[in-house]
C-alpha cells in the first residue's frame, strides 16, 4: 500500500472516530441519556488518534516533509475533522507521491530514523507488529496518564 493511500485512509478513520466521539458527547452532555458514547468512542478516538500520529511521522520521514509541514500534519489531528484537510493539502502540493521511498533494497537512508525505517519496510509484517506495538503502548500510556485537563466531565 502506498504511502498516499495509507495516509488518506487514516486521515479518514480519524475523522470518523472524532465523529463518533462528538456524537457521544453530544448523548453525554446535550441529552444527559448515556456517556457509553463517549467511553467507547473516546477509547477508539484515542487509538486512532494515535495510529494517525505515527504514521504521520513515519510518512514525513518517507516523503522528506519539512519540519513545518510534519508539525502541522500533527497538530491536525487535534481539532476535529482537520486531517482530510491536511491530507488533501499534502496530496495537492505532491508531498504524498510515488511509494515507499525507504522500502527498496538499494535505499540509502540517513540517520537512524531513516535507517529503522529502512529495516521496517524491509519487513512488511515486522512493520505492521511493530506499529500495533507502538500504538498499544502509548494507547496504554494514555490511560495511565488519564483524560486532558477537564475530561472528567
């Protein structure tokens, strides 16, 4: 899968899991009926959440973004609904053609991120386990740290 098309799925998932946390707070909130919106919304919003944040990071580093265009790739995923936007942004400028830069035998990366990279899409599998490793633990982290500052509504 390219790095375009992964990208724009996740952008799109995130998208539908803030819409999903918004309904639920809508329920929690507005109509006092339930919060089991917002405790199984949230939970998937903050994988998800996640998920896009790595691998906007990951497609930076593939696609050789400035550190400006990988900052606000991130910063989108705060404020609801911002990362198709930001996907279509980057698909417009060109900063999501061709594929795995990194992922071809004859690659030269530089830099360790480069290189874990290079080692990661060597391993397609490999790859795919350590991306649910890494959105599991910080999914984790998460919990342990707890909700943002007044989301214990």
């Amino acid at each position: 899968m390219s790095p375009r098309t992964l990208y724009r799925r996740i952008a799109l998932a995130e998208v539908v899991s803030w819409a999903l946390l918004l309904s639920g707070m809508f329920l929690k909130y507005v109509t006092t009926t339930t919060d089991l919106g917002v405790k199984v919304f949230g939970m998937i919003h903050g994988v998800v959440f996640i998920a896009f944040c790595l691998l906007t990071v990951l497609v930076s580093v593939n696609q050789r973004w400035t550190c400006r265009q990988t900052m606000l790739g991130l910063a989108s995923a705060v404020p609801p609904f911002l990362t198709v936007w930001f996907e279509r942004r980057m698909e417009r400028a060109g900063a999501l053609e061709g594929g795995w830069r990194l992922g071809h035998a004859d690659a030269r990366p530089e830099g360790r991120v480069e290189r874990v990279l290079h080692l990661l899409l060597a391993r397609p599998v490999v790859a795919v386990a350590v991306g649910l490793v890494a959105v599991t633990a910080l999914t984790g982290l998460a919990l342990v740290v707890g909700p943002p500052v007044g989301g214990q509504g």
